[in-house]
C-alpha cells in the first residue's frame, strides 16, 4: 500500500486539472435547466442520457450498466503465494464520455505495471490499449422503476510491451444489468455483468476466459457507498483450462463531493481476496479515483 500512495496522489491532482475547465451543473446528475434540445449541447446531452437513468456509483471493479462521464484512475496491487507482487498503475481507466443519449465510450489509460518475484526476474512494462463501448438499451431512475440494462463491446490493442502484451486484438462482448431499491438519496442495488473475452487468433494459448462481476451496493448518508463486490472466472482454453476461480471484494466508496459547478470528486478502494481452490492469486488491493463532470 506505502508504494501506491504517492502514484496515487499525483493521480489525483492531474485529474482535476484534467477536468477543472468542465462548468454547469453541481453534481454528475442531469441538471434542472437542460435546455429544451439537449441535442444541440455536448453537457446538455449527457446530462439528460444521466437523467433518465439509475444515479447509482460505479463500482470499483463491475462495470457499471450506467453511462458516465468521468476521468478514472485505478491502481491494483495483487499478492500471490511465495512472496511475488503485481502492481498495475492506472489499471487501463481513462476518459469516459457521453456521445450520444444511450451510449458511452471509455478511451483506456493503458497501465504501467511492475512484476516482483523473490527469486528470479521481475518485470516493468505498459500493457495493452482498450476501448469500450456502451450501449443503453433500456433504462429508468430512481422515480420510474430504478432498472438498467446495457450491452457492452471492448477491445484490446496489443500495443503493450513485450513481457505484457497478449500480441493479439481481443473482443469482450458483455452484457450489463441492474437493479435498485430506495432513491438517490439512500437506497440499494445490484449491478452485474457476464462477458466473454475472444483472441483474434492463438486461443490455445490465451484462452477465453467467461467473466461473471456482481456489485451488491448500499447508499447512506449521502457520500457513504458501501459494497461487496464478487467475481467469478471460468478458464475456457489457455494454461488453465477449465479451472474456476472465484474472488469476493468487500470495498467503500466515497463520493459525490463537488469540488466546482459541474466537476465532482469520487475516491474508493476494495479489498480483494481469493477464495476456493483455484486461485491465479491471494489477495490484493484496488484504488480508484474519479472525476464525473
């Protein structure tokens, strides 16, 4: 944890300079006033596609069914038997905007990861580009029914170092869903996705791993979001062929605090611990850090 905190830190004040020149509404919801054609206004756009949805928090490691706009930074840090680390700065986050009134699109921040073995050779190295798109398909807020429901399609760009990269194009079609109870103000819900992630071409050796995320979400006292987040991996192919593994990830989130009229300040971090017999690691720890505008 001493390690990530200064990368942290310097995290968080380029992403508020990133985004200090956002003006308008004073929380990442859609304001009172939208103009009467939002269409016409990039602000007034994602404001109304962020009205007509669930105001729920992203979670720390689901992929919210929501639309977001909002610059992320993450850090992990994962510890496996025998003493080796993996630390991964920035953890492929990045921009997220709004283009149109049912979709999203995520421009990756490729990571910066370090490899530490006891014994033999570490590595340092940049990961791979991704890209992620969103597109809504059904939805309602907190006053209309509090349910989403989002398709995704990622893409990874083998554009990392060599000790990194996969060396391939990779696509992960994903369905997200969700539902909640209560309203903006206090409440609860569950987000979940399953995805599939498919290699261009050497699935033999990268697999097609089937990824099944769920968030069970409180919301109290305005900023407090608490949450248990769980993951579990069916290995399809590759080096762990048919394995299962399965990870529980009790975090907090703190937010939305805002810092002008339309930019806010998230900050959250989970706990992550592998259970059951399979494991590709032991336990870790996952740093988030957002400005929604």
């Amino acid at each position: 944890m001493k390690r990530m905190a200064l990368p942290l830190l310097g995290a968080l004040t380029a992403i508020a300079f990133a985004a200090a020149a956002a003006t308008g509404d004073p929380s990442d919801n859609a304001s009172e006033s939208t103009p009467t054609n939002p269409q016409n206004d990039w602000f007034a756009r994602s404001d109304a596609a962020k009205e007509s949805q669930p105001h729920w928090m992203t979670p720390i490691v689901t992929i919210t069914p929501r639309l977001e706009q909002e610059f992320r930074y993450d850090q992990l840090e994962q510890y496996k038997s025998g003493g080796a680390s993996v630390s991964n700065f920035g953890f492929n986050k990045g921009l997220e905007l709004i283009p149109t009134a049912n979709s999203e699109i995520i421009v990756g921040m490729p990571g910066y990861q370090t490899t530490d073995q006891p014994r033999g050779a570490s590595s340092r190295g940049w990961a791979d580009e991704t890209f992620l798109l969103k597109y809504r398909m059904l939805s309602a807020n907190e006053e209309n029914g509090n349910y989403i429901v989002t398709g995704f399609m990622g893409l990874s760009v083998p554009t990392g170092d060599p000790a990194l990269t996969s060396g391939h194009y990779a696509y992960t079609p994903t369905l997200a869903v969700g539902k909640g109870w209560g309203t903006r103000e206090a409440g609860f819900d569950i987000q979940s996705t399953l995805s599939m992630t498919v290699p261009d071409r050497d699935m033999g050796r990268l697999g097609e791993p089937i990824v099944w995320n769920t968030a069970f979400q409180g919301h109290v006292d305005h900023y407090f979001w608490p949450e248990l987040e769980t993951q579990y991996t069916h290995f399809s192919g590759g080096p762990n062929n048919g394995k299962n593994q399965t990870v529980l990830a009790p975090g907090l989130i703190l937010g939305r605090y805002p810092l002008t009229d339309r930019l806010n300040f998230v900050i959250g971090a989970a706990y992550q611990k592998a259970v059951g017999g399979f494991q590709t690691f032991n336990n870790g720890w996952q740093l988030t850090a957002r400005t929604p505008f």
